[in-house]
C-alpha cells in the first residue's frame, strides 16, 4: 500500500511564535511556571472560533540558541560544600618538614597540623622565619584527637622577646628574662623539648601601643591606642635589607582607642585593620619595633588610605574651633600643639568653658613654656571685643600694677587653657561613710587636670556653675589610730578622684567642695571597695 505523499508548505512547517515561548518557558529551570493559564498564549495554539478570518496572531521569535539555562543550584552548593571540605581536611593534615632544605642535617619530620600564622620549630629545624628580636607567643605542639595536660602556651601565653637561638642537634631557644630575673632566667627552651615540637606565633602590635593616625596627604588627624587584637597576627612576607635588618610585614586586625582631632569629642572604640611593617637592626640585641602600618581601615564604616606612625606627638594635633558655636564673630581657626585636657583659646574665640572665679594654667600652643612662670591664677575678668583681654588676680606684691592679664589674639598659634583644682599644700579631711577616719595633705601636684563635665544649676539665689575635675596628686595620708602611746606615721599614697568646683553668681572664686571617686595606691583601696565604702576628701 502506497501511503499518500502530503506536501507542507514553508509557513506550515515553521514553529507557532506562542509554542515556541511556552517551550522556552519550560527549559529555563528558575522561571516560576504561571499560576493561571495564558490566555494569551492559549488563543495564540487554539485561535478562537469568532476570529476564523482573521490570521493568527504573530508573537516576537525567540530561537532556541540564545536560551540560557541555568545551572541547578543544588549541584552548586554541593559543589561549594564539597571545595569547603577539601580546605578544610587540608588544615588536618600533618605538616612535612626537611632540615636539609634549611642547609642543615637532613632530618625530616612528620608533625600535626599548624595552624596559617605559626611556624614550626622541632629538633634541629627551626623555621626561617622565627628571628631573633621579635616578639613571639609560642605553644607547644599536640595532636588534637590525643588529650594533653600540658598548658595550651608556654610563658602564661605572654608574647615574649626572642633573644637567640642556639646551635648543635637540639636549638635551644632563649627568650627575654622577667623582670627583677636577669641572672635567673627561666624562659628558655630546647626545640626538642616537645615531641612534635612547638608552634610560634608573630606579635609585632600588642594592647596598649599608641599611634598617630595620618591620611592619605599624611596629615596628622587622631590618635590611636590597641585595646585587643582581633585575631591572630599573620605574616605576609619578610625581606632582608641592604644593611642587614630584617623587615616583617603583618596583617593586623585589632580593636582600638580613637580620639579624632577635628571633633575634639571623646575617644571612641573602632576595629581597624592593615600592614605593619616591623624592622629589627642588624648590629646589636636591639629588638624589633613598628616603623609604620601602612593601608589602615578605620571603623565598619570602612574609612581607607590612613597610615599609622609609632607614638604620639602632641605637635601634630590640630583643633578646629568655631565663632558661632559661642555665639560670636562667624569665624574659623584650626590650632596646632593643644593637648587634649587644654582648652582653646585664639583671635576672637575663647571656649565657652574658660569662666571667671576659676584657676587655670596657660600654655601657648606648641610650645612646652608655662606663662605667668607655671602658676595657676584665678580669672577675674573675660572682656568683650575681637581681641578678649583675659584678666587673672593679680599678685600680692603688684596689686595696682598687675601684669597678669593678656589678650586673645596676643599668640598667634593660639593658647591653652588647663583648669586646675587641687595644688600642693592642701589638706584634706578623709571621710568614708559620714565619719572621720584621718587627714590628708597634697605633697605633689604636677600630673595634668582634666575637666570632665560642667552643669549649671538655677535657684531663687541665681545661677551656680558646678565643674567636674580629673585629678592625680600625690598626699601624705594620716589615718587616726586609737593608740594614745604612738602617733600614727603618715604614709605616701597616689590619690586620683574626681574634684567637685562651684562658683555661685555672687562669688567672686570657685571653691573646692569635695573630691569623690577616689582612688588609692594602697591595699587600703581594696579594704574600702569590699566595705562598699566611698572615700571623700573634704577640704579642711
């Protein structure tokens, strides 16, 4: 039987437009399928039985070679977790080490895994990269799965100084002596003390490092000081220089102090993150030291291009005041050298916190000389104008021909305002609880006084200006005994509190009322804490 040849013309053999979307829907795996059917698709297959005349309708052609189908996500996230699970057996491994490639005795040793910022140190190998001069937290070396009842660290986990490292079969390691323990020192090791050998850990930053804070024009604009590292400070690369010193680069991540200058605000807690570079000379037992850490990120908001400098230097600080902010002349000077318990005093501006019937000692901005020969004088007088002619009491000696006064525009660099509270020669009532427990006499009073807060308070007598003052003063402190027979030894104690200054409206000078917050350098602190007993000095 001849079956019958059917001939189709080139437009019947082609694709429907609206097939042809439907089949591309169905291959594109992530495209959400329609909830209710496509008329519009529908009426293009089956065309409606009213529009017989009228020809089908035509859709945009889309062919098959441009359909991107994507891949499935399962198979990624395997993908991912099985990549994770490599890294992740590769940081289990044990670790394979070869003197012979550091030119010495060719032992080989098979050791547990270490982790990416220590290096190894067992037998006669001792990582290159562990230099004498560095700072280096060490602990010794075990297999996780088998327990130890050793210390995790050596050295109650200090980062200690590496002094040297011995030669022979077994490399003894000798760090930094204690202190009080130069011909008795104990923190030495041989690298063979451990069986599988001991991991070090690089330092190059620890808490209580200051910096200074440049930008990227390397203009100084805060300062900085380490609370806590972040996490463990890894080495990126190490160089020998042309003069034999040996410089580190590590990637530091830490928790930090900073204090801008152009807010002048308190310090405030930011994490930051960069490269120091750490360089230790070749002649001498010099140890290393942070020359710089460079590509610093400040804060989470992501602050780049600073660069930190060791140290602080006061000459760097600058302070920008403004006129308007006191209510003045619509003004703007920037004042380099003022420390942070100064305050600013230039042109037409005086800080709204410099007031009459307080004591106060000047310093011209950048400069360590004390005007008025270091005394702290009593203001008596700020007067109007754009130059502020600042008037303090005069001397006895000099009542009607008083030189202590000076304007704010006499420096042009500006000046700065200390307040100052207590000074040797005064003596105090030591209370705790409403009773007397001895007296106190201010021996030394050199260290800075800062001014914490001010509060005014307004009453039926007017208006009474209360400031809140930092001190630390040196005292002799006599506490009362009930022996008759023995007088009580006064003892010499560092006392830092909380000065207590006010200055009604009628009064011509601030009095001290109290010191509170105290502090002592004694167990006698201790005692008082347990007690929950607070210490106050009333002046006598």
């Amino acid at each position: 039987m001849v079956r019958p040849q059917v001939e189709l013309s080139q437009q019947e053999m082609e694709t429907p437009p609206a097939l042809q979307r439907l089949w591309s829907r169905r291959m594109t795996i992530t495209a959400p399928l329609p909830e209710e059917p496509d008329l519009g698709m529908l009426e293009d297959l089956f065309p409606s039985a009213q529009n017989d005349d009228e020809g089908p309708a035509k859709g945009a052609q889309c062919p098959l070679s441009t359909l991107h189908v994507q891949p499935d996500l399962c198979d990624s996230e395997l993908s991912d977790c099985e990549s994770y699970e490599e890294e992740h057996q590769k940081t289990k491994l044990p670790v394979h080490l070869d003197a012979a490639n550091l030119g010495d005795i060719p032992a080989r040793y098979v050791i547990p895994a270490l982790k990416p910022h220590e290096f190894p140190a067992v037998g006669v190998y001792v990582d290159p990269r562990i230099v004498p001069g560095f700072r280096y937290r060490v602990r010794p070396i075990h297999d996780q799965n088998i327990f130890q009842a050793t210390p995790e660290h050596v050295f109650n986990g200090r980062a200690v100084h590496l002094l040297s490292i011995g030669r022979g079969y077994s490399r003894r390691l000798t760090f930094e002596a204690d202190t009080n323990t130069l011909n008795n020192n104990s923190n030495y090791f041989w690298s063979d003390s451990s069986p599988d050998g001991f991991a070090f850990e690089l330092e190059v930053v620890s808490p209580g490092d200051k910096f200074t804070l440049h930008d990227a024009n390397h203009v100084a604009t805060g300062t900085l000081e380490i609370l806590h590292n972040s996490a463990p400070q890894e080495e990126i690369s190490q160089v020998v220089l042309s003069d034999g010193s040996v410089e580190k680069t590590v990637r530091l991540r830490a928790l930090c102090k900073v204090e801008w200058f152009e807010n002048g605000q308190s310090a405030v807690v930011m994490p930051i993150r960069g490269l120091a570079v750490a360089v230790k000379p070749r002649n001498g037992r010099q140890n290393a030291s942070v020359t710089r850490v460079m590509n610093v990120t400040v804060g989470s908001h992501q602050r780049r291009g600073f660069t930190l400098s060791p140290g602080i230097n006061d000459k760097w600080r600058h302070t920008t005041v403004l006129g308007e902010s006191i209510g003045d002349v619509p003004t703007r000077y920037t004042i380099t050298g003022l420390e942070a318990h100064e305050l600013p005093v230039i042109g037409t501006y005086v800080d709204a916190r410099i007031m009459p019937g307080f004591l106060y000692r000047v310093r011209p901005a950048g400069s360590k000389r004390l005007l008025f020969d270091g005394r702290s004088l009593r203001i008596i007088s700020i007067g109007p104008g754009y130059g502020k002619r600042i008037t303090f009491a005069p001397d006895e000696k000099s009542l009607n021909a008083s030189n202590n006064f000076l304007w704010s525009d006499s420096h042009p660099d500006g000046l700065g305002f200390e307040p100052r509270a207590v000074h040797a020669g005064m003596k105090f009532a030591v209370t705790a609880g409403g009773q007397r427990l001895g007296e106190g006499s201010v021996f030394r009073a050199d260290a800075v006084q800062q001014e914490e807060k001010q509060e005014l308070v307004r009453d039926s007598q007017g208006t009474t200006v209360i400031k809140y003052i930092h001190i630390d003063v040196t005292c002799h402190i006599t506490m009362d005994t009930t022996n008759e027979m023995r007088k009580p030894e006064p003892q010499v104690l560092r006392v830092s509190g909380t000065a207590v200054v006010s200055r009604r409206q009628a009064q011509a000078a601030a009095q001290l009322v109290r010191i509170e917050n105290i502090g002592l350098s004694s167990q006698l602190n201790l005692l008082f804490v347990t007690q929950q007993a607070k210490l106050v000095f009333h002046p006598l």
